[in-house]
C-alpha cells in the first residue's frame, strides 16, 4: 500500500512548470504578491513575533531566514514563522475550489527549502505550485456541495500544502 507521503512526494518530485497552465501561473503571482503585502503588515503581531521568537530558540542551523525578523534558523523553523507571519492577520489568498489559504503553507515551505539548498527562483515557484496543486487535489473532494462559500474546508490543508512541496526539493526515501 502506498502511503499518502509517498504519493504526495512523487507527485512534487515529478511536477514540470509546463504542467501547469496560464490561469495557474496567474494564480500563483497574484498569490505571491497577496501573501508577501499581508505578512510584510502582520510582521509585527503578536503570533509573527511569538513564532519568531519560538523558531530562534530552537537554535537551529542557519538555513533560511524569518522574515520578520531577518534571522537565519532552521528551515523547518522558517517554513513555520513565516507561514505563521504570512496568514496572521487572514487576509491571504483563499483558493475558492476547496475554501483554504494554500500559500500560507506552501510558500513559506518552498522559500525556506528553497532558500536551504540554493534552489533557483523557477524551482521555487515550481515546488510552490506543486503544493497548491496536491492541496487542490486532495481537498476539493472533500468540500461537501453545500458548505457555506465562506467555510474552511479544514485544519488538513496546511499539512497538504506544506507536503507537496518538501519531497520535490530533494531526494526523500519513503518507508
């Protein structure tokens, strides 16, 4: 049986900037210029400045900055302040299809990793378009057709996001 980590990671690891078409690619600048304006105003918050501060005592290796604070910690560490910082004030992007904010997951995942490994900046954009789409892709069937348009499909989707963008930046065994 195959685990859904390894078919998150396959997915990810195979995905080509030619797979997605025009109205992803729009989606996803828009998204990006909506997700860096809400966490450039939510820097100063309470929870931007508490999971900053958490990350930073982690004393992890320095592979990637937070970017309210501009310090170097882990890149797990900066995935988590800065998706943290990015949705703290919910005002960032909501993909209808499923009702979620999948940038607050898969980018801050896809800039700390990338960041971690010297990536360029297309297979950044790439890893962050992987983990839109794995979001889409899981979470939309379980949307039921009459939840009210404003309702959160679930606290899944940073998790799903999060995992269709890890496995495409490296070389990953799945057991």
């Amino acid at each position: 049986m195959v685990s859904i980590t390894k078919l998150f990671g396959s997915y990810g690891a195979n995905c080509k900037l030619n797979d997605f078409n025009d109205e992803m690619k729009f989606f996803t600048k828009m998204s990006i210029l909506d997700w860096c304006g809400v966490a450039y105003a939510a820097k100063k918050e309470p929870v931007s400045r508490i999971v900053s501060e958490m990350v930073m005592e982690e004393k992890g290796v320095n592979q990637a900055t937070v970017i309210s604070s501009g310090h170097r910690v882990s890149s797990r560490g900066a995935a988590l302040a800065n998706g943290a910082t990015g949705h703290a004030l919910d005002y960032d992007d909501t993909h209808f299809l499923f009702v979620g904010h999948p940038t607050s997951s898969a980018l801050p995942t896809a800039l700390a990793l990338g960041e971690e490994l010297n990536s360029s900046i297309e297979d950044i954009l790439l890893a962050y378009m992987a983990g839109v789409g794995r979001l889409g892709a899981v979470l939309a069937p379980l949307r039921p057709p009459d939840t009210p348009g404003d309702a959160h499909t679930g606290p899944h989707s940073p998790w799903h996001g999060s995992a269709g963008v890890g496995p495409w930046s490296r070389e990953i065994e799945f057991n």
